[in-house]
C-alpha cells in the first residue's frame, strides 16, 4: 500500500469478514466428508478436502473483487516461497481443524484476519457447527456471538410431534466472566496440539513437554543458566527437571478454537509448535482484545511474530508473564520450523 492509499477501514473489514465467514459455513455444513474422501499434504496426518479448497476459493474470490490491492495468504493456496510481508493481507484458514472436520467431530472453524505491517488487526473465527463466533479489532475488544438455548419447556419431547424451535443470538465481550489471577501451572487447563511432525526433534521436544507438564512435581535439582551449543537455554536443551502437574491437557484440533477458547477463559494455556499464520491470526487479535498474552513458544520470546510457527497462548488475568516463564521453564529441548 502506497502512503496514497486510504488507511484501512477496520471496522468494514471485520463486517465484510463476518458476511464471508457466514457463507462459507453453510458450505462447511452442507459437505458431507468421510475418512474416505480426503487427500494428503505431507503426509497421513496432514489432511485436506474439496470443501477446504471451496471455502478458500469463495473466499479468496470475493475478497479480491471488494479489495483488489490486498494481498491474500491462504492455507490451500500458499506456496513455499510466500510470505508475510508489511502490505494489509488477509489470512485464511477455510477449515481450521481438518481432521475433525474429516472424521465429523464439530470443533472446527473458519479463520479469517486481516494483517497489516506483519501484525493482525481483524480476526472472525466461526465455527458454523455450534454458530459461535468470536470476533475482535485491534483497540475495540473482542466479542463472542452465539446462539441462547431455548428454555426446557419448549424443546419437544421424543415421539411428540416436530416443530421448529427458535432460538436468539447473544453477543458477550470476552473473556467470559472476570479473569481470576494466575498463579501456578498446577493451576491451570492446557491445550497442547500434536500436529503432523510425528518423528524428529520437533515431535521428541512435544511429546516430552507433554509429559512434563502432566507430570507430579519431584524436587528439582540446580540447572544452569549457560547456553548449549546450538543457543537454547540450558533448561531447554538439556531438559529441566522442574514438572507441570496441571491440571489436565487438552488436544481439540484447531489452533483457532483453541486460542478462542482461551481467550474466553474457558482454557488457561495454549502451547502450539508447527502451525502457520492462517491458523492463529485471527485468534491472535482475539486473545489480545480479552486482555491474553500470544508470545513466542521457545523461552525468551516475548515480542512473538504471527509466522514464527512457534507460539504460546495465555489467558488474561494478573499473573501470565509469570504463567510463560514458568511454562518456559519446562520445556523439554527446542522447537525449530522453516518458516
């Protein structure tokens, strides 16, 4: 964008981004995928449907027609070669959660943000299953829309006769209730992701974390605080004896949901290694806008970048710097991605 070139209307951009989302949910749930009609990216855990490339394409097509000098980064279109640059993007996950979406489990979402100067300023998360949409702008909060059950009395009994039950919208700015302090990590609900890598470094540094952070605490013995020979901290290449014991883990299969889901409160943590910007611009903004913390999922990495690949999640709350050091602390070895 040239200095000529008006400033971006955020606020049509993220009703635009809505009207699209909206959309390509009825195309998400009128497809009909089985574990039998999907095809292969890297390898068998790396799934994609004709619908993922619908959805992009209808995507990507209006978008182009209604802001033909922006730049488009999307899932099912990217290359090796493209990047992330300063220019406004819009960054498109058509299904975030793939696999769920094959195996027709319904936590999935369509990821939609819009990035300016490599930093995300719009993100629309839907999933059309569920009807929940999660919407934030850079500066103006973020909200949660969903549908409000109906009461008891007017859901039908079984064998009673059909009949349509209405129901309304509600519109709750995020995070869902007050954000109560953090403290430690054997406090909190963690969502981690396994990705596709299923061997190598990266896989060996998650599966290890995993367990660390499951794990009882056991008195730790002294680390130092020298660097190993490749340049990550002691503690994390050496593996640190420190553990997590949180409460639980939570594995639910898309990056976007998952951020949401902190974002709301309703997880304290999200640790993700592997992903690609399109996974986690849009619950960027989200995160941010409830009051969270994204930085970057190795120690140190206060000041993340949205395609780093590499990202950890916290909800708001008083505590959560002291939440990414403890959590930093414990990582077992280093997660390294061509990005």
């Amino acid at each position: 964008m040239t200095s000529s070139e008006p400033t971006p209307d955020l606020q049509e951009i993220h009703d635009f981004l809505i009207d699209l989302a909206k959309v390509a949910g009825d195309t998400i749930t009128s497809a009909r995928p089985s574990t039998t009609t999907f095809g292969t990216k890297i390898n068998s855990a790396d799934l994609v449907t004709q619908t993922d490339k619908a959805v992009e394409t209808t995507v990507s097509t209006a978008l182009a027609k209604r802001y033909p000098t922006y730049t488009f980064l999307g899932e099912e279109t990217a290359t090796s070669t493209s990047r992330l640059t300063d220019a406004p993007t819009f960054i498109v996950d058509p299904i975030d959660g793939t696999t769920n979406f094959v195996h027709g489990h319904p936590y999935i979402s369509i990821s939609l943000a819009f990035a300016h100067h490599r930093r995300p300023l719009v993100g629309v998360v839907y999933n059309p299953f569920t009807q929940n949409l999660y919407t934030a702008i850079k500066g103006r909060g973020a909200f949660l829309t969903c549908p409000s059950l109906p009461p008891p009395s007017a859901i039908p009994h079984p064998g009673a006769e059909k009949k349509v039950v209405e129901c309304s919208y509600t519109t709750t700015r995020l995070p869902l209730g007050e954000a109560a302090p953090l403290t430690k990590l054997d406090k909190c609900l963690v969502a981690v992701e396994w990705g596709n890598e299923r061997s190598g470094s990266n896989y060996d540094c998650k599966t290890a974390t995993f367990a660390a952070l499951a794990a009882a605490h056991h008195p730790s013995s002294s680390s130092s605080s020298s660097s190993s020979a490749d340049g990550e901290p002691a503690a994390a290449a050496a593996g640190p004896t420190k553990t997590g014991m949180v409460h639980s883990l939570r594995s639910l299969g898309s990056a976007a949901l998952n951020m949401c889901a902190v974002a709301a409160g309703h997880v304290d943590v999200y640790w993700e290694g592997g992903c690609w910007a399109w996974d986690v611009a849009a619950g960027w903004v989200v995160v941010e806008e409830a009051g969270g913390l994204v930085v970057g999922g190795m120690p140190g990495e206060w000041e993340g970048e949205v395609d780093a690949r590499r990202y950890l999640v916290v909800r708001g709350g008083e505590g959560g710097r002291g939440i990414v050091e403890e959590f930093w602390g414990l990582l077992r070895g280093g997660l390294r991605y061509a990005v």
